[in-house]
C-alpha cells in the first residue's frame, strides 16, 4: 500500500482522470442534445436537405435540356414550314 505523497499524488491523479471522463461525457451530451435541437429546429423551418435539393436540381437541369432540344426543334419544323408555304 503507497503512503505519504505518493499516495496523496496518485489519489490525485486517479481524481483527474474521473474527472476529465465525466467531462467528455458530459461534452458528448451536451454535443448530442445540441445537435438534435437544430435538427428540430431546422425542420420547423422546412429547410431542404442537400439530397433532396439535389435531386430537384438535377431534375431542372434534364427539364432545361430537354426544353432547349424541343425549342430547336420548333425552329426547325417552323422553318419547314416557311420553306414549303413560299
């Protein structure tokens, strides 16, 4: 069994080393809590998630193609058109 200052010191040292245990649990709590009250908070605003957004943006960007290929397309059988009616 340790006596005298060794004992006192390694007491000490076993009494930070709880200590510093409970505060990096306390800090993953409080990490956790904070986290799930943004995402409460977050979803009341009805923000987009990044997947959803990039999905209705890969939506628009195929929507844009295909209205530039139906517009040229237009212009073409219009200019059919013009031809044959001249």
């Amino acid at each position: 069994m340790t006596t005298g200052p060794n004992r006192i010191l390694d007491d000490f040292a076993k009494l930070m080393t709880d200590a510093a245990g409970a505060v990096q649990g306390v800090g993953k709590e409080v990490e956790t809590a904070f986290k799930a009250q943004a995402e409460r908070w977050l979803n009341s605003m009805d923000i987009v998630k990044r997947e959803e957004f990039e999905a209705v943006r890969e939506m628009a960007v195929k929507a844009r193609e295909e209205n530039d290929a139906l517009t040229a397309r237009i212009a073409e059988l219009e200019a059919k058109i013009a031809g044959l009616s001249k």
